[in-house]
C-alpha cells in the first residue's frame, strides 16, 4: 500500500452469501498478505462449521447483535462491544441465531481473496468435497 485509501461504509468488495454479506474494508493485496479486514452483516441462522487456521490469527469484534463461538474446552458469547482474538491452531465453530454485524481481522491470511473465489464457485463445485477441501487448505482453513 502506498497511499491512503478509505472506504466508506457500504462499500469494498462485497460478497453476499447465503448464511452472510461481507464487505471487504482492507484486502490482503494490500499488504502482501499479512492483514484483511472485513465487515460481515451475519444472517439469522449463521453457522459456521468447526474449524482450524495453522498460520492465520482471527480477532473478532462484535458491533451488533451475538455470536456464539464454541471452543474444544468453551463457549463464549461475543456481545456487541466485545472482541476475541483466536490464534491459529485454536479449533473453533460459530453461530448466531438472531444474526448481526461484525468486523473480522485475519493475520496472516488473505481470506478476501478466499471469498472472492468462493463467488466464483459452482453448486457443482460445492459438491465437490475432494475440491472444496482442497481449496479450503489453499486458504490455511481445516475442518474435521
């Protein structure tokens, strides 16, 4: 990055999911991979399997609303305000029935550039699970 960017609220790169709507506000392009920050709107019902990152760090900053994030040894509730940070090889699971907002900060990972792809899947390629799975490692995400 060599100049200053904003990005208002509204805008980046967006991403509308089944499950949520992300806005990219920082992407890893930006900064050869060290740091992405994305604003996600949670739809009711989110559900995120049980996963792990071996090199990304996630911090989570909840703005609205809930989410419930499930540990091999807790729960813990992120309340509006609250901020956790998971370090990689931390196993985690997440869900929010009523939905919400909230900022996610990805060290060392370029999971923009992950949702940028996923977009350009189709339900055939969903399907695939050899490929899916395949591609999650590419992205440094491991599920059961």
């Amino acid at each position: 990055m060599t100049s200053k960017e904003i990005i208002r609220k509204g805008e980046g790169e967006n991403y509308n999911y089944s499950q949520d709507h992300c806005f990219i506000k920082l992407s890893s392009r930006q900064t050869n991979g060290e740091l992405c920050i994305v604003e996600d709107t949670i739809k009711p019902g989110f559900h995120l399997k049980r996963h792990h990152h071996k090199i990304m760090t996630e911090v989570f900053y909840m703005l609205v609303g809930d989410l419930e994030l499930i540990f091999d040894d807790e729960t813990i509730i992120l309340r509006e305000g609250d901020t956790i940070t998971v370090p990689p090889n931390v196993w985690h699971e997440a869900k929010s029935v009523d939905g919400g907002k909230m900022l996610t900060i990805f060290k060392n990972g370029e999971f923009d550039i992950f949702l940028e792809q996923l977009s350009t899947m189709t339900e055939d390629d969903f399907s695939n699970q050899e490929l899916m799975k395949s591609f999650s490692t590419k992205f440094d995400i491991y599920e059961e």
